[in-house]
C-alpha cells in the first residue's frame, strides 16, 4: 500500500465531499432547518419522543461535518462546531439509552457511532462527558443499546474492532470493567492489542508505531468497492482518526507524553490534530434543554447529571 497516495486521495475526495455537502439543499433542510422545528413541535406536544432521537443524531452530524470542513478546507479549528457535535452526540446516546433501559427497544444504536461519540468527548476535553457516555455504554453491552451478547443472530461485536479498542481504553483509564467472554467479540484484534496492553509506556518509539500501526488499519478500513463490512468507510470518518486521537487525549489525561509528530500521512493532515487548549467551552443549547427538560418526565432518571451550558 502506498501510504501517502491513499491519503492524498482520500483528502481530496473527502475535502470535495465536504464542500459539496455543506451547500446541498436537501442536506440543509434535513440536517439544520428540520431537527429544531421537530423539537419544537415535541415540546407543543404535537409529537412523540421517538423520532427526537435521530433528530438530536442529525444536528450531531450538522456539526460534525461542519467542523471538518472548516478546517480541512477553510483553515480553521472548528472549536464551536466541535462543541456542538458532542454534545448532541451525547444527548443521543442518552435519548436511545432511555428507550433501551425502558424495554422500549430502539432505533438501533451503532458500534461505530458509540465509538465515534465517546472519542469526539474525549477530544473536546470533556472527561465528565465522557464519562458519562462511557458509562452509558458499558451498561448498554447488556441492554438493546448495544445488543452484544451471545446469541445465534448476530455476530454484530466482532465485526468492528475500533469499538472495543475505545471501550477497553476507557476501562484501563478509569471506567467499569466488562468481560469479553460474555460478548460477540473480535477474534483478532490487531493492530490495537499491543497499544492496550502497554497503553502507558513511556516509551514514545512505541507510541509512534503504534499510531502508525492503527494509522494503517484506519486507512485500509475505508472505502472499497467490495460488500465487506469496513471499519471507517463512511466519509465523515474517512480521514478523521478519532479512535487514534482518543488514545492519545487519554495518555494526556493520564500525565504521559505523546510524540510531536508521526511519520504516517493519516496523522499529518489537519484533521489529526488534537485541539488545544482543551476542555472546549460549553456551548448554550437552549432548545435542546427545553427537550430533554420533557423528555425526562417521560423517562424519570434520564440524562443524569445532564450540564446546562453557563
């Protein structure tokens, strides 16, 4: 594989991906003009709680998508696009959450998003966020959240890597801990094994083929014209190495260094970059409290511990 060829494809391919979106029609009435008129509507009580779920995931990706544009095509940080993303990621975890805790079933909830959101919290610099999220997840490992044990249906849980690499990063830092056996659970899981058994090392040699390592794992997962089931093969995840980024904010918060830089094209383009400083600053999502504000009366114990922005 040529490393620097795929990346440099994939850059363009995502930067015009990005550029295009942003202006589509229909992506801004789906994913900015509908989701607040929804919600809205939700608290005139005209609707139901079930379809603000995915409205809340929408607005996640709104700005999610923003962010990157903003810096891979117009040089900037993306700080309160960033911001925004999070936070609506985790009202969605707890929005489905609740339904899954209820019986209610769900709208079916992603490896790859739980794994997406936790590590977007955890780059903002949120480490109670995460926490919450984290903790959110773990239960969800038993709970139609997640849907990950055992059974002869599915073997959902070995089919995406990354997730358990995040879920394991946030035991090993602090989090509850869960048993694999219990789990529809990779066979394989190269090449995050060596970075979860020694995730402290001091050693920034290591550190830096690691990264490298999962840096080459990221970008083999993208697009194919295959039917295999791939890892990071939607284009908002493309060349945004999250899980990477995760590892490294979370050996920050364990006091450990980070190498300045990586060999690898993957962690050299700007959508590789940590953000600092960090925590980013709480945005004020006024709306959204009004709704999970209502949402919580219907689903008592919700969204604990839920910050309203100062």
């Amino acid at each position: 594989m040529d490393r620097k060829k795929k990346v440099a494809k994939l850059q363009r391919d995502v930067s015009k991906w990005l550029r295009e979106w942003v202006v589509n029609p229909t992506m801004i009435r789906s994913f900015r003009d509908e989701p607040p008129a929804l919600f809205d509507s939700y608290l005139e009580g005209k609707e139901d709680g079930v379809l603000i779920r995915r409205r809340a995931q929408k607005i996640q990706i709104w700005h999610l998508i923003h962010a990157e544009h903003e810096v891979l095509n117009e040089g900037g940080d993306g700080r309160a696009h960033l911001a925004l993303a999070v936070r609506h990621a985790e009202a969605y975890v707890h929005f489905e959450a609740a339904y899954a805790n209820a019986g209610r079933g769900g709208l079916g909830f992603l490896l790859t998003n739980a794994a997406l959101y936790f590590s977007l919290a955890v780059m903002a610099g949120w480490k109670d966020s995460a926490i919450r999220i984290g903790n959110t997840l773990v239960r969800g490992l038993d709970t139609s959240l997640l849907d990950l044990r055992h059974t002869d249906q599915h073997q959902a849980g070995t089919l995406f890597r990354h997730f358990w690499f995040v879920m394991h990063l946030y035991t090993l830092s602090g989090g509850p801990k869960f048993d694999t056996s219990l789990y529809s659970y990779p066979e394989d899981m190269s090449p995050y094994a060596a970075a979860l058994q020694d995730w402290r090392t001091s050693d920034l040699n290591k550190v830096h083929d690691w990264v490298c390592a999962m840096a080459d794992f990221h970008i083999l997962q993208t697009r194919y014209a295959d039917e295999e089931i791939h890892e990071f093969d939607n284009d908002d995840v493309n060349l945004l190495p999250y899980e990477i980024l995760c590892w490294l904010r979370l050996r920050e918060w364990a006091g450990l260094a980070n190498p300045e830089a990586f060999d690898h094209p993957l962690m050299q383009q700007p959508l590789a970059r940590l953000l600092t400083p960090v925590p980013l600053e709480v945005p004020a999502t006024p709306l959204l409290d009004q709704v999970i504000a209502r949402f919580r009366e219907e689903f008592p114990g919700s969204f604990a511990q839920w910050p309203t922005a100062r």
